[in-house]
C-alpha cells in the first residue's frame, strides 16, 4: 500500500498538533492559576494563625515573667 501525503494533508495534520498543544498549554496555565490562588489562600490563612499563635506566646511569656519575679522578689 503505497500511501502519499500532499502538502495540504501534512499542512492539516501539522495545524492539528499545534492547536492541541495550544489547548493542552491553556488548560495547564488554568490548571497552574488555580492551584496558585489555593495556595495563596492557605498561606495568608495560614499567617493569620500565625500571628494569633505568636500573640498567645507573648501573653503567656510576659505572665511567666511576672510569676517569676514575684516568686524571685
């Protein structure tokens, strides 16, 4: 079977590939974007805690350090 191919038929074939790159290249920025705004969520939701840790931590360390000097004094 002897089978030839045209410079249309390449030209189309060659077109097919590119536009199911381009899609398969659009779906992952998407893909990307999305999982980026997650992340970005969990980390500012996440240094929010943070910072309630970090103001429960100094509470507790200035009273520590006040039953250390009446115990001390």
């Amino acid at each position: 079977m002897n089978v030839k191919l045209d410079a249309k038929a390449i030209g189309g074939v060659i077109s097919a590939l590119i536009i199911s790159l381009i899609s398969w290249l659009f779906r992952s920025v998407q893909t990307l974007t999305n999982e980026v705004a997650v992340l970005k969520a969990e980390v500012s939701n996440a240094n929010e805690r943070l910072a309630e840790v970090l103001t429960v931590i100094s509470g507790i360390s200035g009273e520590i350090t006040e039953i250390i000097w009446k115990i001390g004094g």
